[in-house]
C-alpha cells in the first residue's frame, strides 16, 4: 500500500478526509446519531442502541473521540460520552465548504 502524502495537500483537505473517514463506517454515523439524542451516554447504553458488542462500541468510540467530535467525562468508573459541538460545526463548515466551492466550478 502506498504513502498518503498528505504533506501536499493543504490542510483542509486532510481534515476533510479525516472527518470522511471517521464517518465511514456506519455504526459511528449510528452512534454519533444516538449520542446527539442523550446529555451524555454510557458505552453499554450505546451498544445495546446500536446492537453492537460493547468492546468494538469502544473501539468506535475512541476512533470519534481522537478526531475531536466526542467529548468524554468520568463519573467514578463510568465514562459518559457527548458531542462536541465545535468540532461538530467545524465538519459542517467542512463539507459544506467543499460542496458549495465543488459545484461552482462544475454546475
């Protein structure tokens, strides 16, 4: 498999991928969607939400949370999971960037 190269391509356009690929996978469009409904959610509450096992819950989790969109706190053992509404504008912004500026030049 070959290098990304992402040293030549501006900024926005790697941020734009990386948010791509975070929303990729279904099952974090599911679980961003289920946690936009709740104050803050438990990985067991969204597992059983979106039928997944609780450890690839997790793994998704973690993949949100290191891009920014999630933010997390501990109540004692318990670790509680919302969105983060700055990133959360910032991929708006994004993409709504990269459609607007892709059909002026197309359309």
């Amino acid at each position: 498999m070959g290098v990304t190269k992402r040293h030549i391509h501006p900024m926005q356009a790697n941020k734009l991928a990386d948010y791509a690929k975070v929303l990729s996978n279904p099952a974090r469009v599911a679980i961003l969607n289920y946690i936009g409904d709740c104050e803050g959610c438990l990985c067991k509450d969204i597992s059983e939400k979106i039928r997944l096992s609780q450890p690839t819950t997790s793994q998704h989790l973690q993949v949100i949370k290191k891009i920014g969109l999630l933010k997390s706190k501990f109540e004692g053992k318990s670790q509680y999971y919302r969105i983060n509404v700055d990133k959360l504008n910032e991929l708006k912004s994004l993409f709504q960037e990269f459609f607007e500026t892709t059909e002026s030049k197309c359309c």
